[in-house]
C-alpha cells in the first residue's frame, strides 16, 4: 500500500509538471492479469480538475489559517489523493479491463472514502468565496438531507444499470462524468451530515442517525444483489474472469464483498459516533431542563452544539457526580 501510495505521488507530480499523457494500458492489454502494476494512467479531464481544486483549497487554507483545524485540512486532501490513486493507479485499469470487484473498489473509493474525507475538510468559511455566487447558492439546495439521500440512492442504483454501467467502461467521457457523479452525490450525502453548511433545524443528530441507517439499508439492498442474483450481470467481465482464476459470479461476488466492507467501515464509524453523541446530547438536553432552563433555548444549544456553552454560563454540570447527583 504504501508502495503504491509514494508511486502514485511520485508518477501524477511528474505528469502534471510536464502536462504530458501516459497511457499505461499498453502490456494490460497483452497480458493484464501477469502485468497490472504497469498500468498507470494519466487522464487529464479527470486528474486535472482535482489538482485544481487541491491548489484552491490550499490557498483558502492559508487565508483561514488557524481558523481551519489541521485534521480538517488532512481530510480534505486525503480525499483528494484517494480520488487521484482511484483513477491513476493501476485500480483504474483492472476495473475497465479485468475484474468487476477491483472496478467496484474505484468506486468504493470515489463514492465513499474521498467524498466523505472531503466534506469532512469543509466549512463555512472555507466555502464562502464560491458562496457569493447565486448559482451555487441556489445548488446548495441539492444538500438537504430530503434530497440529496434520494440523489445518492439513484446515482447508485443508475449507474449500475448493466447497460450504462458497460458503456461507462468502454466510453471514456462517460467513465469521466460516472466518476463525477459518484463523487457529487457522496459528497451531497454526506452534506447535512457534517454540516459545513446549516442543515435544517430539524436534522439533528437523532434524525442524522435515522438518515444514515436508511444509507445503511439501501447498501445491504445493494450488496444482496450482487452476492445473491445467481446471474452474470455484466457480460463485460465474463469474458475475461478467468484470466484472473475466478469465474464471473465469483467475481461478481467479490464486488458485493468489496462495497459491503466500504459500506461498513464507513457507515459503522459514523454510526458510532453519532450513537454517543446522540446519548450525550440526551443527557445534556435533560439535566438543562431540569435545571429550569428554557425548554426551547435548551434545545437550540443541544442542536447546534452549544449546550456545554449554555451549561456554564448557567452554572449547570453536565456530569453526573457521584453522591451529589
């Protein structure tokens, strides 16, 4: 892994000094299967937009300076590098020409890990210079919980339809715009989640926590059907399987395997962590109420995040001490 990660770094800082194209998939095309580490590609309409958008990112980091902590800048660009290694390495070449599990992990890692790394780098203030444009005010939109959970549920289940999902493999532009969407729809996902920009007032974490279990749902749907449809889905990848020492529906198989444990690593954490907040902000919502606070102030603090804040401006502990409480 960490070969692959310095190579990759190493091959897209040299190309996008030089501006130059190196299609790799000469010897894949002979003999992928005994040759897949030479298949290294470069693709300026996809990795060109991503160094763009690192370099403004990195440049509003500086203006924001302390104002954005460093584990969300790591974020960020760790989301990005993970989109470039998607589409540079050799994951880009075996996933057109080799196997469907190594083409659903490309897209466990554009529509999963990099979006969701990316939001997480966001903010407010990093998202303000493009907000002054209308336009991308009134898109914006496309990030309520209410829209952007149906968004991503039909991005996915679209593009794995076997006909769009075969020409996406063998259309370069269109393999080009399936990426793209993947990626937008996660990152719209993930939107109300971690809130760069305000969510509702009423998606709060209890409702964040039914959102992300519908996510939950749709995947296992999604996953069942690889692992349990008894049928070749893309006759793309029948052909070549064998090559690989798998039959199709093994390999199709495996895809469902590799979206599932995506699926779970992600989901899972999140899960988690919104199951602790959620009892936390419960305990905090209850010992402010008790504590005579006004109910509806109470519960814009917990909301928002500002119930320790409210607490000691009211003189309130929120923990619970032992022989006192």
């Amino acid at each position: 892994m960490l070969r692959a990660g310095l190579t990759s770094a190493v091959t897209m800082a040299a190309l996008l000094a030089t501006g130059s194209r190196a299609m790799a998939h000469g010897a894949g095309e002979e003999n992928l299967a005994q040759h897949w580490w030479d298949a290294w590609t470069f693709s300026p309409v996809q990795l060109v937009p991503i160094a763009m958008v690192i370099a403004l990112y990195a440049v509003r980091a500086h203006t924001l300076g302390p104002r954005l902590p460093i584990w969300r800048r790591l974020g960020f660009y760790a989301g990005m590098v993970i989109f470039a290694l998607a589409l540079a390495s050799p994951i880009d070449a075996v996933g057109e020409e080799g196997l469907l599990s190594v083409h659903m992990l490309q897209h466990a890692l554009i529509g999963g890990f990099a979006p969701m790394l990316a939001v997480l780098g966001l903010t407010g203030a990093v998202l303000q210079p493009i907000l002054r444009f209308a336009w991308v005010r009134r898109l914006s939109v496309l990030a309520h919980p209410l829209i952007a959970l149906p968004l991503w549920i039909a991005t996915l289940v679209v593009w794995h339809i076997p006909a769009l999902y075969e020409l996406g493999v063998s259309n370069d532009f269109v393999h080009a715009v399936e990426h793209m969407a993947f990626f937008a729809a996660t990152a719209l996902l993930w939107m109300p989640v971690f809130e760069p920009l305000p969510a509702p007032e009423w998606f709060g974490t209890g409702a964040k926590l039914v959102y992300l279990l519908v996510v939950w749902f749709v995947g296992i749907i999604f996953v069942n059907v690889f692992w349990f449809s008894g049928t070749v889905l893309y006759d793309r990848y029948a052909e070549v399987a064998h090559d690989w020492g798998v039959t199709a529906l093994q390999d199709q198989g495996n895809a469902g395997s590799v979206f599932m444990v995506e699926h779970m690593l992600i989901l899972l954490t999140a899960l988690i962590v919104l199951g602790f907040r959620f009892a936390r902000e419960s305990m905090a919502r209850q010992r402010l109420i008790e504590a005579g606070l006004d109910r509806d102030a109470v519960l814009r603090a917990v909301r928002h995040g500002r119930a320790a804040a409210l607490a000691r401006s009211a003189g309130v502990s929120l923990t619970t001490r032992p022989g006192i409480d």
